[in-house]
C-alpha cells in the first residue's frame, strides 16, 4: 500500500514537472529565440491556455503528497523552507509576468515583462533540479524527523549541507539544460517560421550539453549517494531504466533534426520521466535520507498516513485521475495544432 | 527584554514571536487569497445564469455578459490559483507540527480538492475562455457549468478541511498520536461542515452578485454600455436578495447553532457575553471592556440572544464566565468586532438588495441614481463581511487549532524561527501588494473597454 502511493505521488510529480517543464523551458528560451514582438506573443499564445492547469498539477501533487506522506512534508516543505518561499515568489512573478504582458501595450513595460518571465522562468528550472539534488543527497535530519536547511553552508555535500552546494548546483543546471530543450522542442511544435526555426537549433545546440550533464549528475550521484545503486542491483529488470534515458536522448536529437517535433518532443517527454523514475527508484523505500544517521531517514514506511486512509484515498484518486486524465485529453484535441495569432482572441 | 515580574506579560509576546509570526503569516495569505475564491465562487453561477439566459432568449447581451464576466472570474482565478499555491505549502512550510498531527484526515480533503476541483475548473476554465468559437453554443454553456461545479467543489473541500479542525469527527489516534482517518463519510458529511459550507458559499454569492451589480450601476451611471449594465443590475440585484436572506436564514442561524452546541465558549466570546444566565441580550453596539469583563456604551436588545439560539426568551445561555480563563478564545475583542461586523453588513445587504429589487420590480432602478450609487459604492463590503466572517470562525476557534486536540501554540514548525518567517512574510506583504495592484489594473481595464470592447489579448494582433 506504502508502495502503492510512493509510485503515485511520483508519477503526479514526474506529470507536473513534464507539463510545467514546457512552459518553463518555453519562458528560459523566451527573449533569446523569439526576437519580434509577435514572436514573443506566439510563444505566450502557444503556452496561454495551459500554463495555470500545468501549476494545478503542482497543488494536485502537493496534495497527494500531503495525503499520503503527512510527516514528509511537514518534515521537508519546513526544511527547505526558504527555497520553497522563493519558489512560491518566482511562481508569482512568472504569472505577473506573462499576465500583465499580454494586458499592457507599452515596449518600455513590456521589455520589463518579458525579463520577469524569462528570468523566473529559468530560476524556476534551476531550483526544480536543485531540490531533486537536495532530496537524493539527503538532509541533516534529527531525530525526530525535523530540519532546516540554510541556504548554503561550505557547498560541500556532507552531514550539514546547505540547500547549494557543488552536487545540487549540478542537478540545477541539469533542470535548466533539460527543460530549456523540453520548453523549445513544444515551441518549435507550436510554431511556425523563424520561430520555429530558432527554437529547434536552441535544441539542438544544447543538446549536446545535455547528453554530457546526464553522464556528469549520473557519477555524481554515485559518488554522492553510494545507496542509489542498490536497488538496481537488486533487479536486473531495473536496468530499463537507464536504457530509457539514453534511447530517449538519442532519438530526441534524431527527430529534432528531421524537424518531428511531436515525437521529439514525446522523448524529451520520456527522458524526464525515465530520469525522475531512475532517481525515486534509487531511492525508495527511503523517501527523505538523513545525512546525520541513516537511522533517521524518512521511508515511506515510517511516513505513510494510516492504512485505512490511504486505501479509502485509493478509491476516489482512481475516480479523480480518469476524469482529470479525460479533461486534459479533451482540452490538448480541442487546442491542437499550430498558433496564429489571427484567431482565437481570449481575455 | 529581561525577564521581571514587571514585564511578565510582555514576555509572553517576546518568548512566542515565533508563534505570532507564523499565525500572522497564515492569517495575511489566507485573506489575500480569499479575496479571489469568493468573487470566482460568487460569480460562477451567475455566468451560468446569463449563459442560460442568452441561450433561452438568444439575446446576444447576455452572451456578452457572460464573456465579460468570464474575462473577470479568470483573472480572479489566476490571481486565486498564484495566490492558493503558498496556502497549500504553508501547511508544511509553517504549520509542520500540524500536518505531522492531522494529514492523515485532513490530507484526504485537501487532496481531493485537487484532484476533483482544481483539474475541472482549470480545464473547463481555459475552454469557456478560449473556445467560444471552437464550440457549438450547448457545449459552451456546459463549459460554464463545469468551472461552476469545479469552483463550487473547490470550496466544499476546504471548508470540509476547516470544519474538521472546528469540529473534528472520523478519526482516531494512532500510537504516535497523530489523528488519523476512521470514517471517511463522517468527515465529509460533518454536520458541521455543511452548515459551515451553505453560509461560506451564500457569502461568496453575496460578493459576485453586489460586485456584478456594481459594475452595472457603473455603466448606467457613466452612460455607457447601458444595455450590458442594465442586464448586470437585474441579474445582481435578484442574486444580491436570495443570497443576502439565506446568509441570514437558514444559512447563518444553522451555523450559529453549530457554535452553541460545539462551541459555547466561542458564542459567548463573539457576543461578549461575560456573564451568562437566562433571558441573554444581545449586543447591537459596545466596546467590551476586557479588563473590567463588561460591554462599554451597550445598546441591547433584552433576551434576544436567548431566543436566537434556544428560539426560547429566557433560555439560559452559557457566559465566558461559565469557563476557565485559558479556555477562552484570546483575542476577545477582535473576534466581537469581526462577529459584529460582518452581521452588522449582511443586515445591511439584505436591506440594500430588498429596496433595488423593489425598484426594479416598480421599474424604476435604472432611473433612480441614488440607488445606482449606493450600488456602485457597494463593492467592497460583501469583501470585509466574508473575511469578517472568516475571521469570527478563526478566532473563535483559539486557543485551538484542532478544537479540543491540538493547542495553536503546539502546530507551528518549530524548525522554522521568528525571523525567517517574518523575512517571508515581508516578501509576501510586498508581492502581494505587487499582485493586488496587478489585479485591479487588468479589473478595471477590462471594465474600461466594457463588455462589446474588443478583448484584450487581441489588441496585439495590429502589429
């Protein structure tokens, strides 16, 4: 049951970093690939209708988390408490960003606009890696499962970390590098023209970069956290994992340079979730590892709300994900294809 | 400050900030955020109406409307979802010993919010906004209907969420006394909560319809849109009366009962009642004393409070007396001012809402300009009545958290200092300011160009 909901609350969180991720990488690309004004609406356009329902999938994770794991989050969310304030700051400019942007038509303001989005949309890919690294590099947990977390101590991993130090930094620019990529590849699939154009070559330019930082954070880790290998070794099956990774990098670049978004697009897709399952993977069943005593780490064992709970939970989470799953499929068919900006005005 | 005899009670002050700091950083957000909830809450069945409306007559005005106040609930709800975001994460962030003592009951709610309500209304959202043209006219109206029920579901949860921490059911301790989950049905259908959840809802009601007639009042009195604010009036003006009245009953009385069987001590904090007996007056104006444990400048109605909650005269009604000092709710004098407060505007409301409904039943509303401008000034009090409200539950409810489980001062994350917290609350005391700015300018932007101005986003495409 424990189990269960582990690999719940990771694909919900694999789901939002995926959907959210495009938007992000879309605004990290913002004022590098997209030069006129109507390109930049095009970009804004082509993430308008979903950038909002993208960031409900972080409420809807963060609930099932809160659900599942009571004591984990209380645990990590008052732990990593001032990157989380930030993250929630970030999330608050991005939107007064974009919404003022489109609402506002004036080239001085807007110039403004479009720094805000652009730059808290990169720190936000930047941060998201850097809590990934956090959590696989583990935290000084006492013993009664509370922390805090500065942020930033010696940047030196060991049994009093700071929320930086040389790993997580790492693990941010991996977020940054892989969601720029993700968010140019969906621009490049909504767009046309120079757009278009400029987004795939930003694709395919860091892509490289991607490929080095995925072997890099790949022996960081296990330098970093010797467990992670582990449960690998236990399952010979498990090895698909990083099959997943490499195939789905290789053909990313692949069909990016034949200009087939969608399926590149589908891979990058892939490599993020096979990335994000490889690291829970390593991890479980610990879901927060102490870097004080390996004693006090949190599983999902020692952090799982009560068994009746989670089983009722299981009931109405299946009837929610289908009729979620059944809007979202309905709301992507309805807004497929390409942007023009002759079409469609919303408010 | 060292401590003394002398400064004995400011040192409660000084020695808890950190307490202080995280209720006041709740406390801020939580009634930022409100803001917008109850105007998309209070506006979602009204844009159903008007899209029934234009669909029945095929009067291409209320189609208008509809679109119009479609653009205001989504600005309302990006700021409600950028805004709501920090509330699910002060659970953790700030509220850790809390979450660690009731996530196993309360996770079950606030998880189901997501899953049910949050999906439904974002994505039916982006398509009553986006898709007008893609969709035929039912399908449409169905879009409306479904960001109605998501925003409407939104609510329950939370306020299901809130009713189990004023009156907590369905659950049990486990070894490690945390509360977990026994009866899901218990915890949905607390009696509490759906009280709670009719007066919560009517309020929000009362906010859409006052704001929509508002706006209504404004065309009619700039002399332009008229035909869209004549139809704004007469749809605000009719929800403004049905709300207002069930706010009062059956809405509030139910809740109020709910606090006289639950909570007596908070009924007798919010009246200030000090001593308690038969034939209990109620206080319409009067500055309770603390100190002295009596009400300054009283006028009173004798023995109305009695009948109010034992429809009885002379029915007994328990005083603060009645119970110990560290039982009471601490803040007395703010939770009477809220409690007044927000009864004192809904009697106003249903007062207002009664004489424009009369004129536009006599016809003569849209004429009648000082009606139009108490309307048009109408606007920010169902706001202060709704946090008023939200305030007099909150308040009530201390010393608790969990009422008669857990102490506010033991829920705070003890982890978190005074002064990281208050570094946080700052910043979101400017962000918000930021976002409150932003959220006027798009409002009345979008009340500038009126409801036949050519959407916003489109200006764009002239370059």
């Amino acid at each position: 049951m424990e189990t269960l909901w582990f690999m719940i609350v990771a694909v919900m969180l694999t789901v939002y970093v995926i959907l959210d991720g495009f938007d992000l990488g879309a605004g990290a690309i913002y004022l590098f690939a997209a030069k006129t004004h109507k390109e930049r609406q095009m970009i804004l356009r082509a993430i308008g209708p979903v950038w909002d329902g993208n960031e409900v999938w972080l409420l809807a994770a963060g609930g099932t988390l809160y659900f599942a794991f009571p004591p984990l989050y209380a645990s990590s969310f008052s732990g990593f408490y001032l990157p989380l304030m930030m993250v929630l700051w970030l999330l608050m400019l991005r939107a007064v960003g974009i919404e003022f942007r489109t609402h506002i038509d004036n080239p001085v303001w807007q110039g403004l606009f479009d720094v805000i989005f652009c730059g808290a949309s990169i720190l936000l890919a930047i941060f998201y890696g850097a809590a990934l690294g956090n959590v696989i590099r583990g935290v000084p947990l006492s013993k009664e499962g509370y922390f805090f977390e500065a942020l930033w101590t010696n940047f030196r991993p060991g049994p009093n970390p700071g929320i930086l130090d040389w790993y997580t930094v790492l693990a941010g620019i991996v977020g940054l590098v892989t969601l720029t990529v993700h968010g140019s590849l969906y621009v490049a699939l909504k767009t046309e023209g120079e757009l278009e154009q400029r987004s795939r070559k930003t694709a395919l330019m860091l892509w490289p970069l991607q490929a080095v930082l995925t072997i890099l954070s790949l022996i960081a880790t296990i330098y970093v956290s010797p467990h992670a290998l582990e449960n690998y070794r236990l399952h010979a099956l498990s090895s698909v994992i990083p099959l997943v990774v490499v195939a789905s990098l290789a053909l990313l670049f692949h069909f990016a340079r034949r200009s087939d978004y969608l399926k590149s697009f589908l891979c990058s897709c892939a490599y993020i979730a096979a990335m994000l399952v490889g690291a829970a993977y390593g991890l479980y069943p610990v879901v927060l590892p102490a870097s004080t005593n390996a004693a006090y780490s949190l599983t999902i064992f020692n952090s799982a709300a009560g068994h009746h709970g989670l089983m009722v939970g299981l009931v109405w989470w299946s009837l929610g994900m289908v009729l979620s799953v059944g809007y979202f499929v309905f709301i992507y068919r309805m807004f497929r294809g390409k942007v023009r900006l002759e079409e469609e005005h919303g408010y | 400050m060292r401590w003394s005899p002398h400064n004995a009670g400011l040192r409660i002050h000084t020695m808890d900030n950190a307490l202080l700091v995280h209720r006041l950083h709740f406390a801020f957000t939580i009634t930022f955020h409100y803001l917008f909830p109850q105007l998309t809450m209070g506006l979602a069945p009204l844009i159903v109406a008007l899209k029934t409306l234009g669909l029945r007559t095929g009067n291409r005005a209320y189609h208008d409307s509809a679109r119009f106040w479609g653009r205001i609930f989504g600005i309302s709800f990006v700021l409600g979802v950028v805004t709501g975001i920090p509330m699910e994460f002060q659970f953790g962030t700030n509220w850790s010993h809390f979450s660690r003592f009731a996530g196993g009951v309360i996770g079950q709610t606030l998880a189901m919010e997501g899953l049910f309500a949050f999906f439904l209304e974002s994505a039916f959202l982006g398509l009553f906004l986006y898709g007008e043209k893609r969709l035929t006219a039912r399908a449409h109206w169905w879009s409306a209907v479904a960001v109605f029920l998501g925003s409407w579901l939104s609510g329950f949860f939370i306020i299901a969420t809130d009713a189990w921490m004023q009156h907590p059911v369905g659950f049990e301790r486990a070894p490690d006394g945390s509360a977990q989950l026994s009866s899901f049905w218990e915890l949905v259908l607390n009696p509490w909560a759906w009280w709670q959840y009719a007066h919560n809802m009517s309020g929000a009601g009362i906010t859409g319809a006052f704001v929509m007639a508002s706006v209504g009042a404004f065309y009619l009195l700039w002399g332009r849109n008229a035909e869209h604010g004549r139809v704004f009036l007469k749809t605000g003006v009719i929800a403004a009366c049905l709300f207002s009245i069930f706010q009062l009953f059956p809405s509030g009385d139910g809740q109020g009962r709910m606090i006289a069987r639950y909570q007596p001590v908070t009924l007798a904090a919010m009246e200030a009642l000090f001593e308690g007996g038969p034939g209990a007056p109620l206080v319409l104006i009067g500055q309770p004393n603390i100190e002295e444990k009596k009400i300054d400048n009283p006028i009173q109605i004798p023995g109305a409070l009695a009948f109010l909650t034992y429809r009885r005269w002379g029915g007994a009604v328990t005083g603060l007396d009645s119970f110990p000092r560290d039982k009471w709710p601490q803040n007395i004098a703010l939770l009477y001012y809220s409690y007044h407060i927000m009864v004192g505007l809904g009697t106003i409301f249903i007062a207002t809402a009664v004489i424009a409904l009369f004129l536009l039943w006599r016809g003569k509303l849209f004429s009648a300009r000082w009606m139009l401008w108490i309307l048009l000034l109408s606007l920010p009090f169902p706001y202060i009545a709704n946090t008023a409200g939200w305030m007099t539950a909150e308040l009530g409810r201390q010393p608790w958290l969990v009422y008669n489980l857990m102490l506010t001062a033991d829920g705070y994350s003890k982890t978190v200092s005074a002064g990281n917290g208050m570094f946080t609350l700052l910043g979101f005391l400017g962000m918000y300011t930021v976002l409150g700015i932003m959220f006027l300018f798009l409002v009345w932007r979008e009340i500038e160009h009126g409801p036949l101005g050519q959407p916003l986003a489109g200006h764009a495409v002239a370059h």
